[in-house]
C-alpha cells in the first residue's frame, strides 16, 4: 500500500513566485479584456501597467512584449508540452506522432484550472482580427517547433538531416489549430474537455489524409 511519503506533493511555490503568478494572471486577464473592448492597438502598455497597478518595469519582467501578454494562454499551452514532451515515458518503438499528440492533450489537462480556457479563447479571437498578433504567433508557433524537433532528436536520437520528424510536428500543429477552430465556433463556456475532443477529432483526421484523392467532376449536360 502506498503512504503519503511514497507519493510526495511538490514543494508549494514560495511567496515571491505566488506574487509574481498573480501578477502574470493579472497582467493577462486585464489585457484580454482590454483588447476584446478596444482593439490591440487602442490599448497602450502605459494604460494596461496602470490599470494592474504596476510599473513598466514589472511588466517587462514578465512579458517582452505586448503581444506576447495578448498570446500567453496559448504561449503557457505549448511551454507545457514542451516540458511533457521533454519527459514523457516513451515506449521503443511507438510512433512519433501519437507520442506528440499525447503530450499536446496532457498539456491541455495540466492547463485546465482556474481561467485558462475563458482567457485561450479571447486570445484566439484576437488573434484572428489582429496582424500582430497572428505575426507573433506564426513566430513563437516556429520557435517551440524547433524546440520540440531538438527534443526528439535529443531523446530518440533521430539524424539531424530525416525530413520526417519535422513534418510530424508541421502536421501536429495544423491539426491541433483545426481543432481549436472548430472549439471556438462553440458556445463562450465551451470547456477543455470539449476543446481535447476537437482536437483528438483533428488528430483522427491525420491518417486520412494521406489517402484523400479527388473524386471525379459530374460531367455537365
């Protein structure tokens, strides 16, 4: 039988890291609001530090930029499968895909608490009618696909010149952005569960794919 010392919770962050979590929260719920009401560019980062009651200095210890605080739901998303990614148990011989696909529906269960989806869904929308912001994606969506491919290449000792591991994580991604599409066509309280179920439904998709073919066009009268 297991005793509570064979299962030891992890040390309960300090008091600095508490303040410092509030304040990231903080920072972020603000800025969604703002955003949503006035537009990416009719808030300035002046008027957001004031409203949170903080200093500029504050607020660039915690984000770089203005659109890095409109994305950080997403951004907190992807950081969180790189760090499963980076230590998930991986039976030899499984497929890299699905072992991607399994770290990207863990991270989804990790960030289920609190706001998370409320705060993902506003910045998906902004993102959709914000150049900047779609901009900032399209780079930190490249920047954690390189990380991930060095931790497959780390782990699984893949040749830095096979084409496929990279592909994979293209294919992981696309998939995973139809199934947040498909999550944000849904009611505003659309949970994470529905949000894992899009997604496993994109990831399904995959293997078809790749036997797609063209029907034939009627021919006309």
């Amino acid at each position: 039988m297991a005793t509570a010392s064979s299962h030891p919770h992890p040390p309960r962050p300090s008091l600095r890291e508490r303040k410092k979590q509030r304040t990231r929260e903080a920072l972020t719920d603000t800025a969604l609001d703002l955003f949503t009401q006035r537009g990416f560019d009719g808030v300035t980062l002046d008027e957001l530090c004031d409203r949170v009651e903080v200093s500029k200095r504050t607020f660039f210890r915690t984000f770089a930029s203005k659109e890095e605080v409109a994305m950080a739901p997403y951004e907190d998303l992807w950081r969180t499968f790189l760090d499963d990614l980076a230590l998930r148990p991986v039976p030899p011989g499984r497929p890299v895909l699905p072992v991607l696909q399994d770290s990207v529906l863990a991270a989804m269960q990790v960030m289920d608490s609190g706001d998370w989806t409320r705060r993902l869904l506003l910045c998906t929308q902004l993102a959709g009618r914000t150049p900047a912001i779609e901009a900032h994606c399209l780079y930190f969506c490249d920047v954690t696909v390189r990380a991930a491919l060095d931790v497959l290449h780390r782990r699984f000792g893949l040749a830095s010149d096979d084409l496929r591991p990279r592909l994979a994580l293209d294919v992981l991604v696309a998939a995973f952005h139809r199934g947040l599409e498909t999550w944000t066509t849904r009611p505003p309280a659309a949970t994470a569960d529905q949000l894992a179920a899009d997604t496993r439904a994109a990831f399904a998709a995959v293997p078809g794919v790749l036997t797609l073919t063209a029907a034939t066009p009627a021919e006309t009268a």
